[in-house]
C-alpha cells in the first residue's frame, strides 16, 4: 500500500481518520480497505492523548472494519487483552480472550452469537444492559465450556468460540438457546441471541484466526435472527452422522453472503425446545445452480 502523501491527505475529510488529536492532527486513515487494515496492524503503536481518545479512535476503526466487511479477529483479542489490564471493579461488561497459541489448528468449526437488537435493548436497559450483557455471555461460555469449545473472543454483543469438530458446536448452540428460550429479562425485556455455525480450515497466527472461514461463519451469523440456529454446508456434512439426538437440519436454500464470491447452502437447525419458524434469511438468495444437460 502507497503512503499518503501530504496533498491527498490533506483534501480527505475529518471522517477518513480514526484519530484525531487536540492539535488536529489527524492519525490512522479509513477512507479504504486498504488502509483499515493498514489501521488495524497500528493501533497497538499509536500513542493516544488519553483513554477516551483511544477509545473513540477503536469505535471508529472497528465501524470502518465492517464497514469493507474486514473480521479484525487478532485486532480484537489484542485490544481486549488491554481492555482486561486497564478494568476497574464496577458495572463495566466482562470479556475473555484466549491466547492464540493455545486454540486448536487444522479442521476447524466456528460459533458466532451475536445480540439481535442490542442498540434497543442498551437505549431501554441503560447502564444496566452491562447487566444483561454478562448473563447472556456466561449462558453462552458455560454451554459452549460444557461441549467442549473455546472461547476466543467476546466483544460488544458479539461472542466467538471454535470447536475441533462440528457437532459439539451445534450441541452448544442447541444447549444455550434453550436456556435463553426460557429466561425471564428486566421489564419483561425480549433478548434474543443469533447464531451462525461454519468449518473450514483456517490459518492460526500469533494474534488469532485468520482466512476466509472466519469470515463465512461471521456473515453465516449475520444472516439469522434472534433465536435461529443456522451452519453452513461444510459445518452439517462435518456433523453428519454424529449430531445431538433429536437435532435436525431444514435447508434453507443457496445464498451470496456479504464479501463472499462463492454462494453457500444453509441449513437451520430443529429439535424441540427451540423456535422454528423465522423470516427469510438477512442474506440475499443465490440462484440455483444450473443443471447440465
């Protein structure tokens, strides 16, 4: 990536930086993918004027992230590492990262959770959404513990965990939305928890998973609705043959997922205690493929 030269930074907006100091001067442009993920190996390196600087400048990187559709997977466990040495006893929403070394390589399978209308819940609950927040989290780390995964990141609503196969990752997928189905929440509140399923073979560097299967199980996970269970092909043919008693796959159909070239079958997973009936996916539909003759 070239670097900016001072006349093309200069006609670039306030907007295309992620921090910009007292002084005004303006640190760590986002204008393009490119340079958010140039951003995102920086942070750690920049030196910000104080807690508050930094934290608007992460909130602004992170929007930027998802923005080119980037799962910044090592920049998130990096930046919860400091977020946990810099806690302070009180209110604020507990995160666990794990250390990268320790989490398993080869044929994976991911779990991605994530809040469905969090923003509404946080306006309605206030400062004790910190609350909710912690009590989904430890439902979904204790099934997630129980079947045998590991946690490798949690940040905002979102929570991801990795399993050496695929089936324990349904049977803790399975495990946590009963528990949810059947909570009670302040002020007679409705939380409901998505959750996206995928496998493939990812590359396990020192700040965490990279590669195209981190980002398939995060778009599989932004498709489904709150209390939806849904895996990919890969995921259900790795879980052939083994998956929970009971537990059952609808096809869903082909859909083109956000930043994906290739169109992926999902299935949604059934057993009882569990919700079935939901919208259409919030993924486009893809075309069937077209049969030879």
């Amino acid at each position: 990536m070239a670097r900016l030269k001072s006349s093309e930074r200069s006609k670039l907006p306030a907007s295309a930086f992620a921090y910009i100091d007292s002084k005004g001067g303006r640190r760590l442009p986002i204008h393009d993918e490119a340079h958010v993920r140039a951003a995102l190996a920086r942070f750690g390196r920049v030196s910000f004027e104080d807690d508050a600087a930094r934290e608007r400048a992460r909130k602004r990187l992170l929007n930027a992230a998802k923005k080119y559709g980037i799962v910044p997977v090592g920049f998130i466990t990096g930046q919860l590492r400091s977020e946990r040495e810099h806690a302070v006893a009180g209110n604020e929403v507990q995160a666990r990262s794990t250390d990268p070394a320790t989490l398993p390589t080869g044929f994976v399978t991911f779990l991605l959770t994530d809040i469905e209308g969090s923003t509404a819940l946080l306006t309605k609950l206030g400062d004790g959404y910190a609350g909710l927040l912690n009590d989904v989290r430890a439902i979904v780390r204790d099934a997630v513990t129980e079947a045998g995964g590991r946690e490798v990141d949690a940040r905002a609503d979102e929570f991801f965990a990795v399993f050496e196969e695929g089936a324990p990752a349904i049977q803790a997928a399975v495990a946590f939305q009963r528990v949810l189905t059947g909570r009670t929440w302040p002020d007679d509140l409705t939380c409901q928890v998505r959750a996206g399923i995928h496998s493939g073979r990812p590359t396990l560097t020192d700040t965490g998973y990279i590669g195209l299967s981190v980002h398939t199980a995060a778009r599989v996970c932004a498709a489904a609705h709150g209390g939806q269970i849904v895996v990919s092909g890969k995921t259900r043919k790795a879980a052939e043959g083994s998956v929970p008693a009971g537990v059952r796959f609808r096809s869903l159909g082909r859909y083109r997922l956000q930043g994906l070239s290739q169109a992926e079958t999902l299935y949604q997973v059934d057993t009882e205690g569990l919700a079935a009936d939901f919208p259409p996916l919030r993924a486009a539909a893809a075309p069937s493929p077209a049969r030879r003759r």
